[in-house]
C-alpha cells in the first residue's frame, strides 16, 4: 500500500502524534500491544490515515525507531572519530549502550526477537556505522578475527548487555557492568599493539583483506583467490 508523500506541516504533525502514540503503547505493553486500532485511537485519527502515512505496521514500526534513532545517528556523524581505532570503537560501545538505555522502545523495535534485521532500517544504519569502526581497526591490522564475527560478536553482546540492563530497575543497575562486558569484548577481537614484532598471521591477514578493495594492481579474479586465501588465514583451525 503506498503511503502518503505530503510533508506538509498537518502531515507532519500527525506523524508525530502517531510516533508518540505508538511508542506510550510500546512503553507500556510492549511491541505486541502497537496494533493499527489503539495507535489511530490513541492518536485521534482514523486506521486508513494511518495506514496512508506509514503502510503497515511493520512500517510504522521502523518510523518509530528512525524517529528514536535520529538524533543519536546526527550526533554520531558530527563527532570526529578518536585516532585511536579501538578507543573509537569503545567510545562507540559506551555510545550505544547510553541509547539503548534512554530509548528503549526504539532499541525494543531495533532488536525485536524474530524480526528479520533487513527489515529494520534503523538497525542496518546502526550496524553499518559499527562496521566502518571495526574496518579501521582491520586496516591497522589490530584485528584477530574476520570483520563480520567481529561485528557480529560486538553487536551481540551489545544488544545483551542493553537487555539486561533493561530488565533491572535502574537504581539497582551495575554501573560497571556494560564497561567490563566492553573491555572483554575488545580483548578478545583486537591485538594488544599495532606495533608488535611478531604480529599473529590472522590480524594480519584480516588486516590486508580490509586494504584489498582499495587496490588496483590485481585483476577481479586475482583479487577473488586471494580474499579466500586471507579469509582461510583468518580463521585458522576451521579449514
């Protein structure tokens, strides 16, 4: 169903009053309780307006967690990335667990149990600013592991620790809980030195496969051979 293109300011009114609407519901029952008759109740419009302005409820749920999202994203692309690849990297875990924690209804629609990611817009922006920072960690060749496990383990335990911390009322929180789960996340993916002597074979591997689609020396089948090369190198003991 195509979805209504006028941006009008009574057009964008009523988005945001369906927004806020959607995410009180969410705050108090849950996604399951977003259903297209409380939210145009809650609203004051009617179901076909809503249905005009967002198309269906999987869309009116990426709009909640784009509208969530938005200031978090504009401040992370204003914010001039630490020299340092991986203290970048840390300062971007503290980032988001801090979101998470002050938007849970749109990291709730960001990480909804059986959803599919590709659906999300909001977490694909999400997982694609976190890709870059781990490539600059590859490029320093301060990585031991391929960069999508070490996407997808730090967005794992990410999503794990806002979780958890979600589930405990917020004056009974560890405070060092999300810095500990950081610091061992960090440990277990990056080097110790970028300038070590005896640099381990994978974080070198992993390290001039992040450089590889930067070259023009090799042709696109020289290129494909050794990306498989570097990527067996990259997982040692698995093949």
């Amino acid at each position: 169903m195509a979805m209504e293109t006028d941006n009008g300011p009574e057009t964008q009114d009523v988005r945001t009053r369906v927004l806020d609407a959607a995410s009180r519901l969410i705050i108090i029952g849950g996604i399951t309780a977003l259903t297209t008759r409380a939210v145009a109740a809650a609203a004051g419009i009617q179901a076909p307006t809503l249905y005009r302005l967002f198309g269906d409820k999987r869309g009116l749920l990426n709009a909640v967690a784009e509208h969530g999202q938005a200031a978090f994203i504009a401040d992370k692309a204003a914010m001039p990335p630490h020299p340092d690849p991986v203290q970048n990297l840390a300062n971007a875990w503290d980032s988001y667990v801090a979101f998470g924690l002050t938007n849970p209804v749109a990291f709730a629609i960001m990480n909804e149990v059986g959803a599919l990611a590709s659906e999300s817009p909001a977490m694909l922006a999400g997982l694609a600013i976190l890709r870059e920072r781990v490539e600059r960690i590859a490029r320093a060749a301060r990585l031991r592991m391929p960069v999508e496990r070490a996407v997808a383990l730090i967005h794992a335990a990410g999503v794990g620790t806002v979780t958890t911390l979600l589930a405990i009322p917020a004056e009974e929180r560890d405070p060092q809980l999300s810095s500990v789960v950081r610091d061992s996340v960090i440990a277990s993916i990056v080097t110790t030195s970028p300038d070590q002597d005896h640099a381990d074979l994978a974080s070198l591997a992993v390290g001039l496969r992040a450089h590889l689609d930067s070259t023009k020396a090799l042709t696109p089948g020289e290129s494909l051979l050794l990306s498989e090369f570097l990527d067996r190198l990259a997982r040692p003991g698995e093949g």
